[in-house]
C-alpha cells in the first residue's frame, strides 16, 4: 500500500475566473455606490448629522460586502475556478 496520498490535479479556469471578476467589479459598484447614496439620502431624509450620515453609509456599505460575499459564492458554483483532470 502506498503512503503518498491521492492527489487529483486542478487547472484554473481563466475564463470562469475573469467571468465572475468582471461581474463582481460592475456589481460590487452598484452596490457599494448604492450603499453611500442611499446612507446620505437616509441621513438627509431623517435629519441626521454628519457622524450618523457616516455611521449610517458604514452600515449599508458593510451589508454590501456580505451581499458580495454570497455573489461571488454563488457565481463560483455556477462558473467553476478549477477544472478537474
């Protein structure tokens, strides 16, 4: 019996890889342009001074990380960043 363990090679599928960076960059600024617009608008709306303004765009820009965090997870299933072979 051999010691070595099973080793199965993996090749990065550039086309996959640039795919999902390409559409993570576009909607990463939507996002992230959505979330400090939308903490201005809010603070504005509500009658908020600079430092809730502040506050609040950091609370909407980290929401944004996590929603970009579950696109380029999903996206990874859907375009695989290794072919098996």
């Amino acid at each position: 019996m051999s010691s070595q363990p099973a080793t199965t090679s993996r090749a990065i599928a550039w086309p996959s890889v640039i795919t999902v960076i390409s559409a993570a960059i576009l909607i990463g600024a939507e996002v992230f342009g959505a979330a400090f617009a939308g903490g201005w608008a809010l603070a504005i709306l509500f009658g908020l001074d600079d430092t809730a303004a502040h506050i609040l765009q950091a609370v909407l820009f980290a929401i944004g990380v996590v929603i970009m965090a579950a696109f380029i997870r999903a996206a990874q299933r859907i375009e695989p960043f290794f072919k098996r072979g």
